[in-house]
C-alpha cells in the first residue's frame, strides 16, 4: 500500500498537539504551549483560528513536513449538533455550527476549523473529524428528566471512550460490538458511559458539569444551594456558567490539577487534599455504579482513562468501590491523538466511510 501523510491536530485549553503519522507509524508529536498572555487577546475561542494556524505551519516548516505527500487533516469533532459515531469530512455546514456551536463554546470548536483551515491550502487534502463529543446513542429512557421541557443530551468523551473500548475489545481478541463496558474518562471534565454492544446507551452530561466533579467541572450540585447562591450575589448568566463549567472542581478545592502534585501532597499526608481526591473517587464510583444499573449487571469489564488515571491514589480509591463489580483496567493518558490517527487510517484502507455532516 502507498505511504500516506496524516497529520492531527488537537487543540486544548493552553496547548496545540500536531502530530504526523505515516499510516500507522508516528513520525513526531509536538506539544506547544500557550501561555494565558498569548490567548487574553482573542474574545471568542474561535478567534485564535489563525493564531494556532500559524504555529502549526510554523512547526511543520522546521520539522520539514512533506506537505505534497499530506493526504489527511484530522482531529476532534466539536459541540455540534448530535451525530452517529464515525468520521465526518468538515463541510460548510459544520464550520457554521463550530463558529456559532448551538450547544456551547469550547477549544474542541477550532479541531474541525484548523483542520479545514490546513487542508484548504493543499489541493485533494481532506480535513476530517472523528467521533465529536456530540455522538448521540442513547436510549430514549436516559434523556426523560423530571421536567418536561429539559432532556439530558449526549455529550462526552466519544473519541477517546470509543477508542479505549475498542483497544481493550482487540487486546481481549473481541469485539466491540459483543462486550458490555463501563468507561470512565477522567480528565477537565468526567464522563462514564455505558457501553452495550458497541453503542453508548447511556451517559453522564460532562460538559455541563453532570456527573462527578473533575479538575475544573463542579459536577452535580444540590440544586436548592445552587439556586440561593445564584440569587444570594446576583450572579450573571456567565457567572453561573463558569460555576459549573470551568470554576470549580479540584482547582476550586485545591488550587491545583496537576495530577502529580496533588498525589505528592497525599504522599505527605496532606488531609484536606486526601478528603477532596476520595471525594472525588467516591462520586466517579457513585457514577459507574449508575451504569453498571443500566446495563442490568451485565458487565465483561470497567476501563479507566484519561490523564488523571495516571494517580494511582485516584484509581486506588476508585477500586475500593467497584472491583467488585467487574475486572478493572486502568488505561491512563489521553488517548486521542493515537485514536485520531487510527480513524484516518481506516478511512484510507477503505474500512471506513466519511460520513457527511447535515447540520
């Protein structure tokens, strides 16, 4: 088979990920930092399109980057409208919903906006997304609240719970589509999700800060206490937003969500910081419980990930709670980079379909 170039672009709160692979084989990755002085000036997320643009032309230049054998931009789906699984090509109707997301604002926006931005330089380049955080299978009874006009949405960590599932379905010589899983992806936001022979029935709303709290989501929240501290100091639309979005969790309790920090102080015997990470583990756990109910018990295995599975004080607390339920398996780090590049190869052998995007 001819040697193809894919290159992945993930964009992050204070980070650019590129990465070129050669099929299956990365070539480099490079991780470039943004300090809070280099994004003040943008107002809208979007707006630092060129900004990162830029850099990623930059650093392609000095890695001297063969951009005539490039044949694929991909990176993360954004806050779209809701979408099957798979990998969808950027048209114009998914740039519009990036620029003006119907569901909220997010650095995950510019992953299909820079893919474009990158492809439209190079004739028969394609700019891709795969598994957006939008992809909805849930079941209908999920989305019923006690409200009429609120319904729970689909929106998690589709990319990298689909790819951690399919990883351990191939290292167990099976396949996604037979196992039931639990996988919880610990990272900014917490989401676990119910895996029932390949489709995500069922799935806490991490974005919006549904679920256990995380690094920065303030999850759950007694909704009486909510409603009083709104109201007790007048709070604005975007106050309340970033409440529950970008202003609470471990940074709120602990000033920190630095993973190896925080599991230093442990070490120490740091109370407070022993408290708040077992609260945190007690309500992960509280939550995977839910879906084990879901799936009616019947679970092959619970799957772990994300950057903060890399604490094993985190993931020991976690265990204490559900071992036994099902097999654990601890998959630490953010896996999309790999998964990315995964579905672009896929796309390339013919094993996938691009799927096209309706808005």
């Amino acid at each position: 088979m001819n040697t193809f170039n894919i290159l992945v672009v993930n964009p992050k709160d204070r980070l650019t990920q590129i990465a070129v692979y050669d099929n299956h084989k990365l070539l480099y990755l490079i991780n470039r930092k943004h300090s809070g002085d280099d994004l003040a000036e943008f107002r809208k997320i979007t707006d630092q399109l060129e900004y990162r643009k830029k850099i990623i032309m930059n650093e392609l230049q000095n890695n001297e980057f063969h951009f005539d054998k490039l044949r694929i931009v991909i990176s993360r789906g954004g806050l779209i409208r809701p979408v099957q699984s798979g990998v969808f090509a950027v048209n114009e109707a998914m740039k519009k919903d990036l620029m003006d997301s119907p569901v909220g604002e997010d650095v995950i926006n510019l992953g299909g906006l820079l893919a474009d931005a990158i492809a439209a330089d190079f004739p028969g380049v394609l700019a891709l997304v795969a598994d957006p955080t939008v992809v909805d299978e849930m079941q209908d009874v999920a989305r019923v609240t006690g409200y009429p006009d609120v319904k729970r949405k689909s929106i998690f960590h589709a990319l990298s719970q689909k790819a951690v599932a399919k990883q351990h379905a191939e290292m167990n010589t099976k396949k996604y589509e037979d196992l039931n899983l639990i996988v919880a992806h610990l990272g900014n936001g917490t989401t676990v999700g119910a895996h029932r022979k390949g489709r995500v029935v069922d799935v806490n709303q991490g974005f919006d800060g549904d679920g256990p709290f995380s690094n920065v989501r303030s999850g759950s929240l007694p909704m009486g206490e909510i409603i009083k501290l709104c109201f007790d100091r007048n709070m604005t639309r975007e106050q309340v937003t970033c409440l529950v979005t970008h202003c609470g969790g471990l940074n709120a309790h602990l000033g920190t969500s630095n993973i190896n920090e925080i599991d230093k102080k442990i070490e120490e015997g740091d109370h407070h910081f022993i408290m708040i990470i077992r609260a945190m583990a007690y309500q992960i756990a509280k939550s995977i419980g839910e879906m084990y109910a879901v799936l009616k018990t019947d679970v092959d295995a619970i799957l772990i990930t994300g950057d903060q599975a890399y604490s094993r004080h985190l993931t020991h607390f976690i265990l204490e709670h559900v071992e036994k339920m099902a097999p654990v398996f601890i998959y630490p780090g953010d896996n999309d980079v790999q998964a990315m590049a995964a579905n672009a190869n896929r796309i390339l052998k013919g094993e996938m379909k691009i799927l096209d995007y309706e808005g």
